[in-house]
C-alpha cells in the first residue's frame, strides 16, 4: 500500500497480499459467504412467498376449517362457526353410517378408476413411445397427432366426449350399434353402470399422451450400443425391451406413475364435464363428492375433512411408494 | 445419502401431493365495489357505481346483456347512479354468491334463483327486506303473494325481491294431438293414457329430463303435493321417503320405467334436450316452464303448441292436490355487506318499476310478479295467461327452508339414478325408490 504500487493493481495482487488486512476482511468474508450461501435461498424467496400464498395459507385455513361445523349459517363470518373438534373426520369414517359410508364407495371408485386409468395410460404410452423410437416416415407427424389429446384444452375435449357418448345420437352408440352392430341395443354411457368406463377410457385418452411425452424423452437417453451389443448377443425385441429398455427408463416411470396417479386421483374435471354436479353413483369420484359435500349441500367443514383424509392417504400412498421404489433402485445400484 | 436422498424425495413429494391436494375447498373469487360517498340522500347518490350480478335468463350471456344494458343506462340517466353489470351463467352463480357471502367483497345488488332465498336467507348474505325497505319501493301488496312467499322462509323479512315470475305448464303438439284425435290431459291417467297412444315409430308421448337434478325435484315436488305429502316437516326436519313420496317419485320415474311414454334417452337429459325434443315434434309433450323463448329458439311456432296447467290425479282437484306446479323465478336481492345500500335499493325500486316489469319481463318470456305489470298486453298470450293462471292459483312455493339445496342436489341426484335403473331395465320398484329416498335423507344434515 505505498505510493509505488499502482492502486488498480491492488485487485489482482490476490490473496497472497492480503495477509495485513486479514482482520479487515474477516467481516467482508463472513459478508461473502453468506452472500454465496444466501443467494439461493433469496433466488427462491419470491416462489417461496407465493407458494405460501398460493398453497400453505389456503391449505392451513382448509384443515382450520376441517375441525369447524362451518354450515351455510355461518359463511357469513366464518370465525363464528362452532369448533367440532373431530366430528366431521369421525363422520367421515364411519363406513357404517351413510355419509361414512358413501365416502367409502366413492373411494373404491376412485382407487378402481385412478388403477384402471394410470395402467392403461401408461401402457398405451410405453408401447406408443417404443414403436415410435425407429426413425420412419412420418414419425414427426404421428409423435404430434399422438400429442393432440394433451395439448387440447380439457373443457372442450371433455365437451365433446359427453357428445360422442351420448346413447341417442352420440358417435359411440352410433358405431357400435349401427355401424358394427356389436350391441343389441343402445347402450347408456353418461349414467349407470357404463358410467364409470366411460369416465376410465375418456381419462385414458386425456392422459396417455403425457406418459408418451415422458417416456419418449426417457428413451433418447439410453444409448443405441446397448441395444447394439445386445442384438450381436443374440437377443430379441422382447428381451431387448425387457433388459434393456425397461431397466433403463425405471427413474422416468418412478416419477411418471405417482404423478399419474395423483393427478388422475384428483381428477375433477372429468367427471365434473361429463357428469355435471351430480355424477351417477357408478362414477362418483372423490373430488366430485368432496365438491358435493362442500359447495352443494354447503357443509364445509364437512367437505374440509374429507380433503384433509385424501391428502393424508395421498401422503401414506406417495411415502410408501417412494421409499419401496427408492430402495429398489438404490439395491440395483448398489 | 440414501436417507437423504429418500427424505428430500419425500419432501419434495409431500409439496406436491400439498400442490395438489386440499384445492377443492380453496374458494376464492371477489369482487371490488364501487366508489362513492355513503349517505343515504338521493342527492348524493349521483356518482355512485355499483355492481350487479344478473343471472342467464336470455338466450346466452351476451343476450342477457344486450337487454339490460339500454334498461341500465335508463337508470343511470334517471339517478346519476352508474351500474356494473356483470351476467353470471346459472353453473357458477351460486358459487360465486357463497365466495362473495364468505369474503364479504361481492355485488350490492344480484339476481337468485328463488329457491335458494330461504338458504341464502339463512346465511345472513342478503339484506333482510323489512316493512320500512318495502314501502321504499312501493310496498309489499304491489307484488303476488306467491311470488314474496318463495322470497325467504316464512315468518321471517323476506331476504329478497321478486324479479320475474315463472311457472310450470303442460305443454302439448296441437297436430300430433289432433292427428290422434286427442285433446290435453287433465288427470295423470289420461296423460299416460294419451302418451302410450302418442308413442309409435320413434316419437313418444312426453320428454322429461332426467338427468336434471333441479327439473327432477321440481316435478316430485308437485307430485308430492298433490299427494297432500312435503318433504321436510314444520321443524324443517327432511322427511323425504314418506310413503307419499316414493309413490311420487315412483309415479314420475315410471313415464319411463313402466309406462313407457317417454324415451329412454331422456334419463341422461340435462342440457334442455326435453326443449328440443318438444319443439321438433320427437316428444308429443312436456312439462316445463315459462319455455315460450326457447321453443320459438328451436323453430316451432307459437300457434304449434298449447300450454294447460299440469294434470292432477284427479279431474278439478282443489287445495294441496291440485297443485300443478312450484312457484318458479328469480328474484333480486341486496347484498348486506354493500356500502352503497340506498343505491342498491334504488336499483331494486327502478328494476320492480312497472314499465322495467313489462319491458323485462316481456323480453324473457316470465311473468311480471308485480301485479300492476301483468295487465300488459305482452302478457296475454294464450300460453302466458295459463302459466300466469297457474301460479295464481296452483302453484306452491318449494320448501323454503334453509336445507333447500341439499334437498335438490340428495333427491334430484337419487331420482337420476333411478330414471337411470329404468332405462338400463333394471325393476323400479316402491322398494328401490324407498331406499334411494332413505338413503338421501340419511345424508342430510340434522338440523
């Protein structure tokens, strides 16, 4: 620090002239560091604050109001709902008596349909995806038409399903029965018991494309040579599939099926646009019931409770889930 | 680091099934009011903006608003006093009013479905309409008694005010009735008796809509009625599987289940399909009301059709058993927590006006429930004069009780899935109908 030395050189002398100041910088390092180490943390405040916003608050307020016996007498000043401690929750468990009860049915239809649909996507996807992994002609062409389901907006699709299944003049009966006379009579789609299989394919159609989309993108990472020196080995297709393909894409399915099952779980607009407000019996999924017991027949706390259990047993489910998959693959590691 | 790497996993998991899960009860929704000073003399008044939430009774949204903006603007130019207008498609209204009743941010002034009054009522969102507030707009005598009795529950201000009148008709294809040398059913056994003439070769004596909750519980309604049965009794207790009452529901089902005089298709009916199936000849007749509009919107002219009152189970009953219809309409309510209440009020007074009834109600095809109003000559149509008959003199409001719209979704929900047995073959019997009701009031909640 004398007059010789140049004053802009004092950036670049580094830290080996900087021994004299060491008490000087101690403060400015701590500064640095955690300058270096906040950083990320004031990167994410702003989603983290939105998420709070967005997600926690209204999640918090919604198990609050879980524990209230919050009935259209009191939405008006919703504070003034007498707590019921755990009476909704025990209404809702118990399977015996008819609120419990239909809780209980429209699980299983729930569980039966999110199973049903999540399978058959995922296979259709898988099966789509690998076809399509060969180059060919027109293979642009088809990956984009095989994306259309996804990419259409869910109202209008959904819309125009209900049409196509209506029993009178909709397209399904109008093949089925008068094209191909497959069926004796017309049958029902939007009510009784095809209720559900109608809500099953149109869920498929809506959500294959996105298991195509993920896996199709989980297969441009496994290298051609693997295929390559499996063939000189001797193997076929469905071996190469089975060692190699399969194996190779198990972290794109770990995430792919729970992300499928959790959003097929709490699927609302299909049967909403199908259905209406009150789906039949056959296809009363969870989140159209919830939404029933909530903003029909106005009893939200009601209506609180059973998404609190949904949240917990997506929890339970997704928790098991994870550790099985995690450890499975961390044993193939290791 | 598996440990880690599992329990980072599972966080990251836990936010999004977090992302996911619990939105249904989320409601959000607000709606800003207007400026302006808040003293109640006429004078400042001028200035003020408020809002109004009308719900769809034209052809759609945009129709609605086509009509009300030139009668708004009247009112502005009357009392200086702006209005946002803001027409709400009848899917989302109720939601809408619940999210507004919750937050306390909603419309000063907004149309109901006068079936939701008691509920809505009971919720404390609505400014009560006292002796004082009515003498504001002319007085209560100046509306149909059956028009305020479907305002709130009785006893009680009413929490709102008539705006347009509807009731339920039996609505009949003149040519296919005198193709078959058939006139207009009075009692139900004529009715079924007609429709199994009237049904060959893929037409069918009567549409229903059975899918429709709210048509569904309409119809068992009146059915019950006649039947001298309710479905809640005086506490307000649900009493829904009464022996009365499944033989209402069982009597409505059984046009498609046993009967056969409406089409099996009809069970998966919701969006109006019964309007279309009348008015292109497919059905010989329906029960609906006020349709004027949407039969014209379909192409069969006014001369085509006839309206009498819906039949009963016996010719020229009187009282509860001839009832033939609920008291249908909308009705305009003033939201409590408004800051412009004298404006507010001033709306309800300009819309409730003789000459706004006239014009209003003429344009949708209702009735005027002031009194004064139905004089008009809009209102002398030959379908007009019955339905305005009707709800003159048989017709009953729907239980005006808090519970109101757990009954409509419970019942209107059970009813659908037995028109949907019935058209899957499946038996309806007193049995089946019974434990569909019991199962309903089961649900309702006790109060």
């Amino acid at each position: 620090m004398t007059a010789t030395a140049p004053p802009r050189r004092a950036p670049e002398a580094g830290p080996d002239s900087g021994k004299s100041a060491a008490g000087r910088r101690l403060r400015p390092r701590a500064v640095e560091r955690l300058r270096r180490i906040g950083l990320p943390y004031l990167l994410l405040l702003p989603a983290l604050l939105a998420e709070l916003l967005i997600h926690i608050v209204p999640m918090f307020f919604g198990i609050v109001i879980s524990f209230k016996n919050l009935t259209l007498f009191y939405i008006h000043n919703w504070k003034s709902a007498p707590w019921s401690a755990f009476d909704n929750y025990k209404a809702a468990v118990k399977i015996h008596q008819p609120i419990g009860e239909a809780l209980l049915h429209s699980f299983w239809v729930t569980l039966a349909y999110t199973l049903l649909s999540v399978g058959f996507s995922w296979l259709l996807g898988t099966a789509a995806a690998i076809l399509m992994q060969d180059t060919f002609r027109g293979r642009a062409i088809m990956r984009a038409i095989f994306l259309v389901p996804y990419a259409l907006p869910a109202y209008a699709a959904l819309i125009t399903w209900t049409f196509m299944f209506q029993q009178d003049t909709g397209l399904v009966n109008h093949v089925l029965h008068d094209q191909l006379h497959v069926t004796s009579n017309k049958p029902f789609w939007l009510i009784g018991d095809n209720s559900f299989w109608a809500m099953v394919i149109v869920s498929v159609w809506k959500s294959w494309p996105f298991a195509f989309l993920a896996l199709m993108a989980g297969l441009q990472n496994i290298p051609r040579e693997l295929y390559e020196a499996a063939a000189m080995d001797g193997a076929g297709v469905w071996q190469q599939i089975r060692k190699i393909t399969m194996p190779s894409l198990r972290p794109v399915n770990q995430v792919l099926v729970l992300v499928l099952f959790l959003w097929t779980f709490n699927d609302f607009n299909t049967p909403y646009v199908m259905f209406g407000q009150s789906a039949p019996h056959q296809a009363d999924l969870i989140s159209i019931h919830i939404y029933q017991s909530s903003f029909i027949t106005w009893n939200f706390g009601s209506g609180s409770a059973m998404s609190v259990l949904l949240l917990l047993f997506l929890l339970l489910v997704t928790a098991i889930y994870l550790a099985l998959t995690s450890r499975k693959r961390g044993d193939a590691d290791a | 680091m598996r440990t880690s790497s599992t329990s980072s996993r599972l966080l990251a998991a836990t936010a999004l099934v977090a992302a996911l899960g619990l939105t249904v009860t989320a409601c959000g929704g607000s709606s800003d009011n207007g400026s302006g000073g808040d003293k109640n003399d006429p004078a400042s008044l001028k200035g003020q903006t408020i809002t109004y939430w009308a719900s769809n009774q034209g052809t759609s949204l945009d129709n609605d608003k086509q009509v009300l903006t030139p009668e708004l603007n009247k009112f502005t130019q009357q009392t200086g006093i702006k209005v946002k207008l803001e027409v709400i498609g009848w899917a989302d209204l109720l939601n809408r009013i619940l999210a507004a009743t919750t937050s306390g941010q909603g419309p000063d002034v907004l149309n109901i479905g006068n079936t939701w009054s008691a509920s809505l009522q009971a919720t404390g969102a609505l400014m009560p309409w006292d002796a004082t507030a009515f003498t504001a707009i002319g007085g209560k005598d100046r509306f149909a008694s059956a028009a305020i009795a479907s305002a709130g529950a009785a006893g009680k201000d009413p929490a709102a005010v008539p705006l347009y009148s509807m009731a339920y008709g039996l609505y009949y294809n003149k040519k296919m009735f005198s193709d078959a040398g058939l006139t207009p059913p009075k009692t139900w056994d004529e009715l079924v008796t007609d429709g199994k003439k009237l049904t060959k070769d893929g037409h069918y004596g009567l549409a229903v809509e059975g899918s429709n909750g709210s048509e569904n519980i309409h119809h068992a309604f009146v059915l019950a009625k006649q039947r001298g049965s309710s479905w809640f009794d005086d506490s307000g207790k649900a009493t829904f599987d009464t022996p009365a009452n499944v033989a209402a529901v069982k009597q409505y089902v059984d046009f498609i289940a046993s009967d056969k005089i409406a089409a099996k298709g009809d069970a998966e009916y919701s969006q109006n399909q019964t309007i279309t199936d009348f008015a292109t000849g497919k059905a010989a007749m329906m029960m609906w009301q006020s349709a004027a509009t949407s039969i014209k919107a379909h192409g069969m002219t006014a001369d085509q059709y006839g309206v009498v009152p819906v039949p009963t189970q016996t010719a020229g009953a009187t009282g509860d058993a001839g009832i033939t219809s609920m008291v249908a309409g909308i009705n305009l309510a003033v939201f409590q927590n408004t800051k412009h209440k004298a404006a507010a009020e001033a709306l309800v007074k300009f819309m409730t006006s003789t000459p706004e009834q006239k014009v209003l109600n003429g344009t949708y095809g209702s009735l005027p429930p002031v009194k004064e109003a139905q004089s008009d000559a809009a209102f002398q149509t030959p379908d007009l004069k019955t339905l305005a008959g009707v709800l003159g003199s048989s017709a009953a409001p729907l239980p005006q009780v808090p519970n109101e719209s757990q009954f409509e979704t419970l019942v209107g929900t059970a009813v659908k899935d037995l028109f949907a047995d019935a058209a899957a073959g499946k038996p309806v019997t007193d049995d089946s109908v019974k434990a569909a009701l019991t199962k309903a009031q089961q649900q309702m909640p006790a109060s």
